[in-house]
C-alpha cells in the first residue's frame, strides 16, 4: 500500500511551496474538492511508485482516503510539480485509466538495418479493480524480424485481473523502412550571379 500524509491548507500557494509543500486537492464519490497540502519531496517518491494508475492512500488526520492522482500541472519554465488533483476511489469498483506503455528488447528488423520501428501508442486504456491496475505494461518488441510485422493492443498480455479498453486492433508498434538521405543539388543564388555579372560590366567598361 502506497501512502502520503497531507494536511488541511492554510496559507497561500506561494507560501507552501517557499515552505517545500505542493498545493493540492481530492475529490470524487460525489464529494465536494477538498483543498489539502502534501510534503514535495514525499510527493515525488509517491509519484515515481505509483503514477497515475496505482492506488495512494492519502492520510489527513486519523483519516484515511483511498485515491489515485488523477492530474498534476507543472512550472512550464522549471517543470517543478505545481498542483495535484487526487480522485477518490473504491477500492471495491472497477475503474478505467490510461496505462503507459514501456518497450523493451530492439526489434530484429533495426538490427538487420532493414527499418526502424515506430511507435503509433505510448498508452492504452485498460479496466481493473484499483488493486489489480498495472503501473505500465511491457512491449517487447525484439520479435519485429521483417517490415511487415506489426503489434496490436490485442497481442499485449495483461495481468490477472485487468481488461483492455482499447480497441484490439490498433496498431502500437510497426516498421517503416529506412530512407536513404540524397545529396540535394545546389541551390543557385541568382542575386549573387547578377551582382557578378554587374561588377564585371562595370569593370569592362
């Protein structure tokens, strides 16, 4: 079980973060956004483990909120954490999210220098209790031998307990062959020739 401890916010945003705190809030289960301040640094720890797919159990008081980190929004200058959103959950129901994808292996294709493999997903929507919900889901894609081969959602392995959402036949990984960079023929600087041709006139006459 993934916790953090949070507590209710006072202050400004500004001041929790000169304070190491990340300004957040959970909601769902038809209640109202609560507003809460988490520890950063224990944030990051959190997040690494669990992204957005894990179950983090919040703690605030004697009070325990089962959630899972619906969004963040980050500095777009320093890409600092900002503000979090946690949605409550049952840990009794099923939920839908988007899972990433992490490939491994290289695809026998590259290493015949045939082509390169190109990735059309980097996630897929899956359903599971929050319990059973995958941090990421593996691609092995060293079985990619020809140009022709391609992996669909529907050759992807699930754990126990998880079903996929995305349609079966979306293509996630195929290969395009490489192209062969030609030597573009020089480009003709018509103002250069003109002032050419001008200074020698000039000089002629």
């Amino acid at each position: 079980m993934i916790t953090l401890e949070a507590t209710q916010r006072t202050g400004t945003p500004e001041a929790l973060r000169a304070q190491e705190m990340i300004p957040a809030v959970y909601y769902g289960a038809g209640k109202d956004a609560v507003s809460i301040a988490i520890p950063a640094k224990a944030f990051a720890k959190v997040y690494k483990e669990a992204g957005e797919t894990t179950a983090v159990t919040l703690t605030i008081g004697g009070e325990k909120i089962s959630t899972i980190i619906h969004d963040l929004q980050h500095n777009h200058i320093t890409g600092e954490v900002t503000h979090v959103d946690f949605l409550i959950i049952d840990m009794k129901k099923e939920i839908e999210v988007a899972v990433p994808l992490e490939f491994v292996g290289e695809a026998e294709a590259e290493k015949n220098g045939l082509g390169n493999a190109v990735k059309a997903l980097h996630e897929v929507h899956v359903s599971a209790l929050p319990a059973n919900l995958p941090h990421s889901i593996e691609v092995d894609i060293s079985g990619l031998a020809t140009l022709e081969d391609q992996i669909h959602v529907k050759d992807i392995k699930l754990p126990h307990g998880v079903t996929m959402v995305t349609d079966g036949d979306e293509v996630i990984v195929s290969m395009a062959a490489f192209v062969e960079e030609k030597e573009e023929a020089p480009v003709l600087d018509l103002d250069a020739i003109e002032v050419e041709k001008k200074g020698k006139t000039e000089d002629e006459e």
